[in-house]
C-alpha cells in the first residue's frame, strides 16, 4: 500500500466572501511510504466546522495559516492501515488533523488514539470531541454557569449551539435559544428543552432578548457576533459573562466588520467577554465526555448528524454551515467504519 | 445656618454631544434645616471626571439617571458644618456625593469620614480615591497584571492614565503610553517613567502599538475605546486582558458609535475584556490607598492636578476632559480648606 493513490481537496483560491466548490481542486497523488515514527490513516469521517472558513484566510489564526494548494485542514476520524511508531497499530481508530483526503500520513504523535464508547464513531464529532468540548467548558469554565442563571445561546441549532443549550438545562439554567426558522426553532423547545426562543427569520433580535430576558442575560454562549452579540449586550444582567466561542456573522466578511456598539454596557454591568479555543481544554476531554455520555444515555442530551456521503460533496457541506441550511452537526463520510 | 442662601449648578438641558455650559443652570436656593441624621456640609473640593457626562444622559447608567432640573452630580470633599447624626461632628472632613454646589444636605450615613493622611486634601482626589482605586484595582484584579508583562495605557495623561502607568511600573511592568501632544508625552516618559510612548496625534495608534509591542501586548488599561481599543485588539498577545474603565471616545455621541472591528482577536488570542466600576472596589480602598501614599512618599509615584477657581467655573472644567486639554486631574476648589 505504500504506494497507494490518494485523493484530496486543495486549497486553491481564498474566498473573498462565501466560501464556494471554486476555491478548491481535487487532485489524486500518490501516497509516500512511511518512515519511522509515522502512520498512515484512512479517514473515515471528516467534520466540517465554521472554523474551516478561517483556516481558509491568508493569515495566521490559532492555527498557521494554511498555504495556497496544501490539501485542506480538516479535523478527522480514522483507522490506522500501517503503522511505523510503537504508539498505534493497524486498525486503531484516530482522531487528528486528517484533511480533506482518502488518506494521510502523519507522525504518529499527532494524532490521538479514540478511547471505546458506548455509542457510534460519529459521536466523536456530533457529542463528544471539539464540539462537546467547546460547548462543556465554554459554559463551565469560561463562562462559569451556575444553576439559576438566564443564559443566552446564539447559533442554537448548530452543533456546538445545540450541545450548549442541552448542558445549560442539565446545569439548572434557564435557557434562551437564537436559531433561525420555525422547525429549528421548534426543535429546541420540544426536543432540547429550550424555555424559550427567538426566530431571528421573523422578530428582531434585541426586541426578542427584551421579551424573553426581562430580568437581564447572566451568560451568553456567542457563536454569532455582530447584530447578535449587539443585542445580547444591550440586555446584561450585573456581572454578567460572555464565552466568545465564535463570529459566524463575521467570516464571510471581506471587510472588517464592526464591532458591537453596545460595548459601554460591558462597562456599565461589570461584564466579562472572554474568547476562548477548544485546543485549550484538550488535556480535560475525559471530563466532559463523562458528563456528555451520561446524560445522554439519560436521555437529556441528543444530537443531530447532518452527513453527506462522499469526500466530493465536502465544499457543499462547508457551503451549508454559512446559509443556515443545516440542524445540528455537519459531518462529511468519507469511507465505510 | 439652617436657612442658609446656597448656590448651585442644576442640570438644564442634556448635551447631545459636548457638555457645554448651556447645559447647567446656576440657582440660589436656601437650605433646608437639618433632620435627624442629616448633616450640612460645606464642599471644599469638586472632582470633574469623565463619567460625569454619563450621568447627564437620559438614561441610567451605574448609577440612576440625573433628572432634569436636579443639582448636578458630583463627588467632592467638603467640611461638616451642622450635625444632626452620631457618626459626624461639625469639622469633619467628609468625601461623597455633594454635587455642584456650595453647601449639601445629606443623610450622614451617605457620606464618608475621610482618614487623616501625610498628604494635602487634594491628594484624596488626585492619588487616592475613586481614581486612585480604578488605577489600583483594574490593574492589579480585573486585569491580573504581573511583573514583566506589556502594559498599554490609553488617556494615559489623564487623572487614572498616568496613575495607571506608574503603578504598571512599580509592579515591574513595561509599559507604554498613549496620549496626545509632545508635552504629555515628554512627561510621561521622563517624570512617569512609560517605557514608550505613542503621541496619537503625530502617529497612527495601531502602527505605534505594532512598533512599541513587537511581541503583543499582555495587559490594556483601557480609557478611551473606539480606534483606540481596535487597534489594541489588532495586537494581543496570547492569553491577553483588556481592563475596560472608561470609553471617553464614545461618551459624546449622539448616535451609537460602531465597536471595535477586531472582536475576532479576542477569540484568536483568548483575550478576556472586563469591564468594571470602581464603586465595587469601596471597601477595599485602604489596601490601595496604603500602597498609593508608600509609593508617592518614597518618590515613585507623581501626581498632577489641574484646579479650577470656584464652583463657577465647573462647567468649563468639564468641557476640558473632552478636549484633552488637561494633564492630569480636574478639580475645582469651591471654597478654602
């Protein structure tokens, strides 16, 4: 197999808005044989996350940036298919920057072996890795939530947006979900618990913060920025706290966007706005995937796949994530488990 | 004295931008006689601070808003003169909010005894006090600043600014100042000690930041928002945290001013931006305060104040914040120790 064909995505053009099938190119190569200290890895499931916009960038992010005609980033599940590192054998099930192809070759460090878990691979992207990650200690940590608490989640129906709103209510909060779209909506009121909601599609965002938050917001997961963010900072609550998990309304933007004009309220309530990136919080996945796991085999956490079949659709799936057209987690199925 | 003739600066109309002196009404009323637990004060001082401009909006801030017709809000440090309460005798020197005017009527438990200190009285307005206290606390808890950090100061030669850097270097900071003409400057690096100064109005601020912070800043003490605060963001270090104190860019518009552009740096870089109010730290105020005066009477911590002769001329004293005509604080002497 050293010498198999391999088939990638490449970065071709930086989108200068949406990112489209046009800033990519497929190309086929062929793989390089290993040398020690490194695996090669079949992918298996590829998520596809708002992130992958700004990797798209001609700039340093948290991440380097990504140069014009390297395969694209993209975070990976696979099967190890012929190891050169003592640290994983053939048929181990990893997790890593995998990119956009059939398979990679990695050095073995920089991928993680899966602990077993009582539910399918998938859940690895849909419930548990860096999207229950980013939404566990978002809310806990970075925010430290407290039973009681009104909190606020922008983007709700998106993967990290959902697993938020479901914590929120296992944490003893009151919760508020922004999503756009009556059967989005009706999602997080009747199956994620959601005390209420506001269709941006059809009531204005503040005036809805207004009605649904009358007492002020004590925490806002933000995953929106821009209006969205305005108007949560319009209604906060003293001391209130604001997890800046993402800018969704803002990657797209070829100019600079501005920022909130509601800023003096942050000052007038004593209020914390804090970004935060799930890289950091790697070392504690095992806590939050104890806590994931059991309520969802209670009962009181689902999640919903949003997967499309073939490594070719990848660029329509990364499309979907910025016209809303998706509910929950977006996952690309690149090969057979 | 208790039919006493008092003279005083109401508020006649709200500023839509600048405060000017058309927006104060100069009234002679006669005080009322005292009612238990009530003391007359004589004011001494009057401290004119940006927030000031706050507090005449229609709106409430931190504190209830001022209605129309009422004695402008003010604090300053006056002299016990007529006592109806235990805790205050006449000659007692107290701090609180007297407001624009001669002489006060307020309930003793509203006022504070100030503590005897090796310092004239302005001292208490000039190094300790409420300026004193943000420079002191957002410093050193909300912004967690720490020996050998970048520090940026924003109104640098205004009252908080320059204590701001000077406490920034006697906690062993580097620290660099933003203010505006040569001879702020020249007095913030050779009396105040800033390791580098940026002078807005002969450099772009966010290209005085990228040459003064090669490596990105750690701590911003942040006074005037807007660009200011953009470009700031534009240069966070990892792990960064903005203490937001004031937004004196933005305090005179009519209309809302769009926010910082670089939101998204906040999330790249982890930075946290809190904002706070000094009124949270009261009971704290002899820890600062202790430290304020050993630094001062060792020679390591300077202070400037810019009086004004008369409660007449308050009005005028606070145009000057806006102006940026002063260096260091604005006091007006309405009456003699």
């Amino acid at each position: 197999m050293s010498t198999a064909i391999n088939s990638a995505w490449h970065l071709a053009s930086r989108p200068t808005d949406l990112p489209s099938a046009a800033n990519f190119a497929w190309r086929e190569t062929t793989l390089p044989a290993l040398a020690d200290g490194q695996v090669r890895v079949r992918t298996i499931w590829l998520s596809i996350d708002p992130t992958n916009r700004i990797w798209m960038n001609d700039a340093d992010s948290y991440l380097p940036k990504l140069e014009l005609g390297e395969v694209m980033r993209g975070i990976g599940i696979g099967r190890v298919e012929e190891s050169r590192d003592a640290s994983l054998q053939a048929g181990d099930i990893v997790q890593g920057m995998l990119g956009w192809q059939h398979y990679s070759v990695s050095p073995a460090k920089a991928l993680s072996k899966l602990p077993p878990i009582p539910l399918p691979l998938s859940a690895h992207f849909g419930l548990l890795g860096h999207i229950g990650l980013t939404a566990y200690f978002g809310l806990t940590d970075v925010a430290q939530a407290r039973a009681g608490e009104t909190l606020v989640v922008s983007a709700a129906a998106g993967a990290v947006g959902s697993l938020a709103v479901q914590i929120g209510k296992n944490l003893g909060m009151r919760v508020v979900a922004i999503a756009g779209g009556a059967e989005k909506c009706r999602w997080l009121s009747d199956e994620l618990g959601a005390d209420a909601v506001i269709d941006y599609k059809v009531e204005d965002v503040a005036a809805g913060l207004a009605r649904t938050c009358p007492d002020g917001i004590d925490v806002d997961f933000e995953n929106v920025g821009g209006r969205t963010l305005d108007a949560v900072l319009g209604n906060l609550k003293l001391g209130a706290r604001i997890a800046l998990c993402g800018l969704i309304s803002q990657y797209n933007a070829s100019a600079p966007e501005p920022g909130p004009a509601n800023l003096a309220q942050l000052l007038m309530q004593r209020g914390r706005m804090q970004g935060f990136i799930v890289l950091d919080y790697l070392d504690r996945a095992p806590e939050a995937a104890e806590k994931l796991i059991a309520w969802h085999l209670a009962g009181r956490m689902h999640y919903r796949l949003d997967v499309s079949d073939g490594l070719e659709s990848a660029p329509a799936a990364l499309s979907k994530l910025f016209s809303g057209a998706n509910t929950g987690k977006v996952l690309v199925r690149v090969s057979a488990e």
